[in-house]
C-alpha cells in the first residue's frame, strides 16, 4: 500500500472516547486528514456505503478505521460480518484496528483470525499507536 491517508474513521458509542481519539490524532499532526466518527457498525457501514446519512457526504474513504467491539445497536464483530458483504471497491486498502477496553482473551483471538482486522489495540489511544500505524500502512502521509 503506497498512499497518503486521507480520512480516519472512529467507530464508537462513547462520546467522550471519540473526543479524546479524534484529539490524539490530531496532536500528531496529520495535514489534509479528515477525521470521522460514527457510533455504531450499521453507521460505519453506512459511511463507507455512502448510504443514508452519508448519501451526500463527499469525504475520501477512510483508510483507517479505529473499531470498538461493545456497541449497542451494531458492534463491531457485527460490521466486521456487514463489511465481508460491501463491494470490495469499497473496503480496497483500509486498515481496521479493534480498539477497545476488552480483556477477553477469545476477543484478541478471534481479531488476530480476522482476514480484515489489522491490528489490535487496548484504549486509549495513544500518538505512537497512531504514528506506528500510519508509518507501517502510510508512509506517504508522514512524509
């Protein structure tokens, strides 16, 4: 993979963890990164659809999205089922990392399964978690 990222998408029902990763993200100081949140799977799903509330949206795709697991509505092994069935026109080159406060053994086993689980982070997020991140999959984007 070798593009500059445009969009993070931050999936999560928490406000005030959305608030503080799209904080950490901006403190590493991307240019030209749009940083999205939704707080759900079927959102997410959604966004990336461009369905719904997303019909007009003319952000770029993301090409990371930070996935909670324990969301009510849809969580997150839920849109990982949702997104094996979208267009792969329409997941090329993203980059999902779980994101979450789980301490279940079987969850990480289960993400390391995963063909489209990347990576697999405890919260919070940190700058370096981010950088490592964008530096192994975005090289462009720290340049």
């Amino acid at each position: 993979m070798n593009r500059k990222l445009q969009c993070i998408l931050l999936v999560d029902d928490d406000d005030m963890t959305n608030f503080y990763n799209k904080k950490m993200i901006e403190k590493v100081g991307f240019k030209g990164v749009d940083i999205k949140v939704v707080i759900n799977g079927r959102e997410a799903l959604d966004f990336l659809e461009k369905k719904g509330d997303f019909e007009n949206d003319q952000t770029a795709p993301p090409g990371i999205i930070f996935l909670d697991i324990n969301m009510p509505g849809m969580n997150g092994w839920e849109f990982l089922e949702g997104y094996h069935q979208i267009p792969q026109s329409k997941k090329a080159d993203i980059v999902i990392a779980m994101l979450t406060t789980s301490l279940n053994p079987d969850d990480e086993q289960r993400a390391a399964e995963n063909e489209y689980i990347h990576d697999f982070y405890s919260k919070p997020l940190s700058p370096e978690m981010i950088r490592d991140l964008v530096a192994a999959k975005f090289p462009e984007t720290l340049q």
